[in-house]
C-alpha cells in the first residue's frame, strides 16, 4: 500500500478548508485543490513513506506494471495512471465548464476524455453544485445564454449536503458552486473547456479564457429530471455510489471492522478517508494508519483488506472493474 506527498494548489477562488481537514500545516493561503493521487504530466504524485519513499507513480508503475494496475489496466493503459483524485474547496463560484469525451478529446488533443464523479465532503449554508440543463436548449441557445449572461438559468442547480453524490459523464455541463467542499474522482485527464467565468478579471485585470465554441460540441444536451445520484446509505455494509467504464466507487460507513476480498479483483484500489480514522491492513499484513483527509493506493496484487475504524470512519474507495 501507498501513501502520497500532496498536492496543493492555491487558487484566486480556493478557501482554507483543505489544510486543516487533511489535518496538515501548510503554508499556502486559497487552498483550492489537493491532488491525492495524479498521474498527470507535471503533477504526478511521490510516495510519502516507507521503503519506496521519494518514487513517483510513474516510476512504480514502469517498475511494476500489472502488479500494481491489474493486467487488463495494464493492457487497456499502458504506463497511465488512470484516475485523478482531488479534494477541492470552492470558495467562489468555479466557472462553468464541460468536458469532452474520449472520441472528441482524441480527435483534438490525443487525449481521453474526461468523466468524474463528486462526493460533497462538507457545505456552508447556501453551499450548491450546477450539473446539467434545467430545460431543452438548442446549440444556438446555449451560445447565445452565455452571449448574454444567461446561461446560469439554463442549468440545474442544487442546494447541496454533506454525503451528496454527483456523477458527470463527459458532455455533461457543470460548475461546482461557492462554499462546497468535495471530493472528486475522475478520468486522468486535465482537459476543461471553460464556457462562461460570471465574467471575473484576474489581479491584471484580465478575463480568463474561454472555450464557447470547442464546448458547444462537446456538450450533451440530454435533459435529465435530476442529476443528484442516489443511493441508500448503510453502515457497516459496502454501499455502490457510481459504476461505469472508467471507475466503480464504493462507500464503507463503518463503526466495526470490514473485511474486503479482492481475489476475484484484476485491479488496483484507491482508498479515500472521507472522515474519522482507524487503520487498513492488506492481505500481506501491512497496516497503515489512516485519517480523514489521506488517500492510499493498493496494489492489484493484494488478495483482500480489513478496514478497522477507531470509533468511526467514512471511506471512498474506487477501482476500474
């Protein structure tokens, strides 16, 4: 098992959520993303502790391969790490925007798409997400609502809580809404096309960049009647969030130790403490001490892992079936 430096980034619209939730000391003001576990080209993540200790990601999955990805990952991803893992602190409103999917990110950037999943860790009062279209809207609307300000109305919009579950499949419009605090799991990809900024100037007085016209491609206009994921929520009992071809996530909600058997399992396995703390221990009997806020990455090789809390303990963990 892996535990990784984090990776943080002070950001014009981060808050100062992250440092003391993930219980570290930081010097950066705005905190507005951790990068947990990241392959990304100049952000890849280096193993914090233990006998691999200053070794990037990369550097382990060049080393072992399949052992650490699971052989169809390994044959479906090469030497990528496949997921992307944040917590983000949005103190203002983030920018609308959309991801394309693999087709089109391929087509224009030799990349993969980008879909993603959010788990809202914590909420201010008035704290709320965007996902999707409220109502039926033609290409030609869509650009014209960002043309005049409008396109806030078009989308759905959600007063948010603490366990909330989003998913987001590429194409789907979206904005993560001031004083939500949310873990997000989400294709290795770092390609967004920015569609509209509430018209925001930087420190230079400059607007940022935006993607209008390479989004409007992108963009499903599916209406759907909600986009919250639901889902029963149980303790000491797997609960599935989110199951498609790029992440399968999984809550524990735990107050008794929980044995998790993953023989059967030709994947890797993040594990993200959403809250509380306790200990997990693999089938080769490594226990590594855990606390809200930390993320490990388990091996495919290990065969299971008991996740023992201390009183109580909340995790995510997702794996590519």
């Amino acid at each position: 098992m892996y535990r990784f430096r984090p990776i943080l980034k002070s950001l014009l619209w981060g808050g100062e959520k992250i440092a003391p939730y993930k219980e570290i000391a930081a010097d950066l003001t705005c905190i507005g993303e951790s990068w947990e576990l990241s392959g990304v080209e100049g952000n890849v993540s280096v193993v914090a502790e233990g006998p691999d200790a200053g070794l990037t990601l990369a550097q382990l999955i060049a080393r072992d391969g399949a052992r650490l990805l699971g052989k169809k990952n390994s044959e479906r991803f090469g030497d990528e790490f496949p997921l992307l893992v944040k917590f983000i602190d949005a103190r203002q409103d983030l920018s609308i925007q959309v991801h394309p999917d693999d087709k089109l990110a391929w087509e224009r950037h030799r990349s993969k798409g980008k879909t993603e999943m959010w788990y809202v860790v914590a909420a201010d009062e008035g704290a709320h997400l965007r996902s999707g279209f409220a109502k039926e809207v033609t290409p030609a609307q869509y650009e014209a609502s960002v043309a005049d300000d409008t396109i806030t109305g078009l989308l759905a919009d959600y007063a948010v809580r603490p366990g909330n579950v989003f998913f987001l499949p590429a194409g789907r419009v979206h904005s993560i809404g001031a004083g939500s605090f949310i873990a997000e799991i989400q294709q290795t990809s770092d390609i967004t096309y920015r569609i509209y900024d509430f018209n925001r100037r930087d420190a230079q007085g400059n607007k940022r960049e935006l993607h209008t016209e390479q989004a409007k491609d992108a963009i499903d206009y599916t209406v759907l009647p909600d986009y919250r994921t639901r889902y029963e929520a149980a303790q000491n009992r797997p609960v599935e969030l989110v199951a498609c071809p790029y992440f399968t996530t999984t809550l524990y909600d735990l107050t008794e130790p929980q044995q998790i058997d993953l023989t059967a399992t030709d994947s890797f396995v993040v594990v993200i403490c959403m809250e509380g703390r306790g200990t997990v221990t693999d089938s080769a009997g490594t226990t590594l001490a855990v606390h809200q806020g930390e993320t490990l990455l388990v091996p495919a090789s290990t065969d299971g892992l008991t996740f023992t809390p201390e009183k109580g303990m909340k995790l995510l963990t997702s794996r590519i079936d």
